[in-house]
C-alpha cells in the first residue's frame, strides 16, 4: 500500500474529491518509493554495479551451488510464475543455477518462516509479494518479521488492483459506490481472497478512510468470489488485472477504479483512486526479491544489479505488459524503506479497525 498526499486533491470534473481524514506519515515513505523509482532506477544500477564490483574481490566466488529461490505459494499462481521468470534470467545474467522450489501454505507463511531460519549466505532466496507484509501485519500466528529476520534485495514489479462490481449495481464509479454504502450500510457484500490478505485489508482501508460499512465475505482466492459476484451473492471484489480482465472485457463485470494513485496502462480508461475523489488511497501488489538478515552485503549488491538489469530486458518487459505490472527498479535500502512502511501501513489499518484474524 502507497500513499500518495496527505490531503484531498483537485480531481477532474466527473468525480470531486471525497473529504478524507489525513494519513499516517509512514504512508509519504511508500509513496516517494514509487516515486523515486522511476527517477533513480539508472543511477541505482550504476552505483549498484560499482559497489557489487568493489566487494566481489574480497568475497568467496558466488554462487559455489544452485541457488533456491522459494515461492511461498503453490506452483501456477502469477507469485510462482513471477520467482521462475526471475530465476531464469538470473542464472542467465549471473551464470550459475536457480531454482524455484515451492513451499505453500497458511497465505504464504510457512515458506517465509522457511526462509526466515536458512543459512545467510546467499544460496536460499525469498520471492515474495503483498502477503509478505500483509499477512505479517494482520495474523498474530505468522510466525516472522518482516523487518528483522530479512534482508531486502530488489524489487521487481508492482502493479494495482481493480475494484469491479456486477452490473446489477446500480454505480458506475467509486464515488457512486461510497454514497450507496453510506445509504445502505452493511447491505453491500464484498468478495475477498482470504482474511488479513491485501483484498481484504483494501477494503478495510475504504471502510476506514471513508466511514462506510461493507461486509466482508473471505473467500478461497478471488477465482470464486468473482463468480459469486456475477451471481450476486456478492456485489463488489477487488483483484489483479488479470485475473478480472476477461470479465472486464466480455461486459460482465464493470470496473469501477484501479487501486493505485495512478491509471494503469492495462486499463487506460478506469480512473486511478485520486482521480475517484479518494486520493491517498494508494495499494499496489509487489513482487520482490528477500534473503535471510545477514547475508553478505556483496551478494545482495550483485543480485540487486541483476535483478535491475532483468527488469529492463525488452522480452520482461513484455511480460510485465501481459500481467498488468511496471518494472521497478531501485536499491536494497529503498526496498527496505518500502517494505516497513507497508507493513506499518496495513497494521495502522488492522488497528483502526480493530481486526481480529485468526
């Protein structure tokens, strides 16, 4: 989750903006992320190169065996088939072998806590995505810390969700859907993909910032919730792109805002939050690259390098296009700023809504 500012802004003339309360200040921290990234991705790898350059000539050579890259989820989902891109161009990048090896369960937690208890040498990596910090923030039984027990590497991608409703509902946009909700609280149902997971807290965030009460309704990933919201048991979900674009595409479902700040190139035509009237609202999915805490600094520098250069090779980039993400480049320290002020983000919400998740 991002921020964008503090305040409402001007919006266009379809949508004025909605009077919100004012954020945490951790929030500013994930927005300038975002922000800085595309202006210091360049001179990131360049500093990058320089720094993996210096600190390769007093490491052991790297890496002496196959590097394991785990997934916290089980294979076929878009997490798995993002760590087995990575670990492709990885090992044609660095030389050497990278597997993927899936380790699923409890939305992500027991491969983290895997990885969390791995030697620090480099040879067992974390591919992680918003339930890293989500999850972390919203169940007491997570078993890790996002903070302390990790290393930040690099950031891959990120890319938003999408509000959609059928089109039973009678709104068209978020404005339209936060009056109804004030008119009719608790009788709009909203699909998630689980408890305490960014679907989820999404909507605690809408609830929070904007006084309205939506039921919430967990479901075992967005595929049945979003026919259930064609059924109408649910009226609302949030999900990837791509995984509501076919919906989106054939008319039966009717996107309502992407998630983020901004509009997304894969749907230039659905307004961004700010543009909604609900600026400061700003959540992106992520996929990134963790270590054990620990690891040797030389060996987060070269990976940090390499995954910099991977997400700017054109046949990625293309990739990135088909699933709805943008590269995002940037240093290990700006990874790590971006993790902390996600995870304080989601636990300011859980907090404010008092969520109880078990």
């Amino acid at each position: 989750m991002r921020s964008a500012h503090n305040r409402a802004v001007q919006t266009s003339s379809l949508h004025d903006p909605i009077d919100l309360p004012p954020l945490p200040d951790c929030l500013t921290m994930k927005r300038l992320f975002l922000i800085r990234t595309a202006r210091l991705g360049a001179l990131c790898v360049g500093l990058v190169l320089g720094a993996g350059s210096v600190g390769a000539q007093a490491q052991p050579a790297w890496p002496e065996r196959p590097v394991r890259i785990i997934v916290p989820f089980a294979p076929g989902a878009g997490t798995d088939a993002m760590g087995r891109l990575v670990a492709q161009k990885l090992g044609e990048v660095l030389g050497g072998t990278f597997i993927v090896e899936n380790r699923a369960g409890a939305s992500g937690a027991i491969g983290t806590q895997y990885v969390a208890q791995q030697a620090a040498d480099g040879h067992t990596l974390l591919l992680v995505a918003s339930p890293f910090t989500t999850v972390a923030a919203s169940l007491p039984s997570a078993g890790y810390d996002p903070l302390r027990q990790f290393a930040p590497v690099g950031m891959i991608a990120t890319g938003p969700l999408v509000w959609a409703t059928n089109t039973k509902l009678p709104v068209s946009n978020m404005r339209e859907l936060v009056e109804l909700a004030k008119r009719r609280p608790g009788a709009l149902n909203y699909g998630s993909a689980g408890a305490g997971g960014v679907n989820h807290l999404v909507l605690e965030l809408l609830k929070s910032r904007t006084g309205t009460f939506i039921t919430h309704i967990p479901y075992r990933g967005v595929a049945p919730a979003t026919l259930d919201m064609l059924s109408d048991q649910v009226q609302l979900v949030t999900g990837t792109i791509p995984a509501l674009l076919p919906f989106i595409k054939d008319g039966r479902v009717r996107p309502l805002a992407v998630t983020s700040a901004k509009r997304s190139p894969a749907l230039p035509d659905v307004p961004s939050m700010a543009e909604s009237g609900l600026a400061g609202i700003d959540v992106v999915n992520y996929f990134a690259i963790m270590a054990p805490a620990g690891t040797p600094l030389a060996i987060v520098d070269k990976l940090n390098a390499a995954i910099n250069q991977i997400v700017g090779m054109p046949d990625v980039l293309a990739r990135f296009r088909n699933d709805a993400v943008e590269p995002a480049p940037g240093s290990p320290a700006l990874l790590g700023a971006f993790i902390e002020a996600d995870y304080r983000a989601w636990r300011n919400v859980v907090t404010t809504q008092k969520l109880v998740i078990e």
